[in-house]
C-alpha cells in the first residue's frame, strides 16, 4: 500500500491541530526509495513553541498509527513551522509577519518593503525613500508572489514605527538569536 496523499493527512490530522489553537499550514509527503518523510507544517498567531512542536508530534504521530493509510510502510514524521521562504498567500500570513521585510510582486511591479498594518483586503508596505520611509498600500488580490526576505541587521526604527511593530509572539527582526538552554550543561 503506498503512502497516502498529502490531502488524506491533512484530513486526518487537521481536527487535532486546530484543537491545540494551531493552524495546519500545509502537508509536504517525500519519497525516496522505500523511505517516505510526512512534514507537517503548523503555525498560530503567536509563534508555536518547541514544547508544543514536542507534545503536537507525539499526538499527530499517535494519531497516524491509528489509521491504516499507511499499512507496515515506514516513514518519517516531522511536525514544523514554515521556514521564511514560505510565501505570504493568507490574510493570517500577512498578520503574523507584521514588522518583517518583504519583496512583493504585483502583475506590473515589485516592491521591497516592510510590513504593516492589515486592513480590508490591504496591506500596507513600509517602503524607503529619498526622504524617509512611506506608508504604500497594496491591494492583497494584486499580490501574485511575497516572500518574507531574511534580516541580519536590525530595522530603520521608523520602518518599524510604521508598521505598526512585529506581531505578538514573532521574533524582532534583526534581533540575536535566543539562547536555548540545555539540562546537564556546564558554563
């Protein structure tokens, strides 16, 4: 029995997700060989921490053993968050990425900004200037591909004033990673 199809896991895993307060972002299924890799992608409103990535894989795992979609083939679960390569196509997308760095592409013209506010359809962009940054709204609907771009440096403090700040929960751009402290180490 070969394994299921990304829409058959989504259907199965779906119910549980949302139960947790998390979005099912996507299902990606890879085959190699014999070998098959199920990544399922999650996300909420304010970030998914590593406990609930933890906890969310155990019980998405409990719950595809239940099923016999995949008969005794074996594979790999992995239960994530969309990298920042995942483009901007839902309203929620726009919102959890507030304050963040984007190129947007409309039918006649690409834009480099930084997200703001989410109003109605709109999204407004933070874009530089010769005089300082601007406010530009953007009709979702022209959007044809966003992607958040990566930041290494901190923002222009007025960008960031512009968009209304990072969304709750969502790492400042350009800020230094979070140290992730392990039990049994020594300083």
């Amino acid at each position: 029995m070969p394994i299921p199809s990304e829409e058959t896991v989504a259907d199965l895993v779906v119910d549980l997700i949302e139960q947790r307060g998390l979005d099912l972002e996507g299902v990606q299924i890879s085959r190699a060989g014999k070998l098959s890799t199920v990544r399922v992608l999650v996300d909420g409103e304010n970030g998914v921490s590593l406990d609930q990535i933890a906890t969310l894989s155990n019980e998405v795992s409990a719950k595809l053993d239940e099923v016999d979609e995949f008969g005794t083939l074996p594979y790999t679960l992995e239960v994530t968050t969309p990298g920042t390569d995942r483009p901007l196509e839902l309203e929620r997308h726009w919102r959890r990425a507030r304050g963040r760095k984007v190129e947007v592409a409309t039918a006649t013209e690409t834009i480099e900004g930084r997200i703001g506010r989410l109003d109605a359809g709109s999204v407004d962009i933070v874009v530089r200037g010769k005089s300082g940054p601007t406010v530009r709204a953007v009709q979702l609907d022209d959007v044809v591909r966003a992607v958040v771009q990566v930041e290494f440096s901190r923002p222009n403090a007025r960008e960031l004033e512009l968009t209304g700040g990072v969304a709750q929960g969502r790492p400042a751009p350009g800020a230094a990673p979070v140290a992730i402290e392990q039990e049994g180490t020594e300083e």
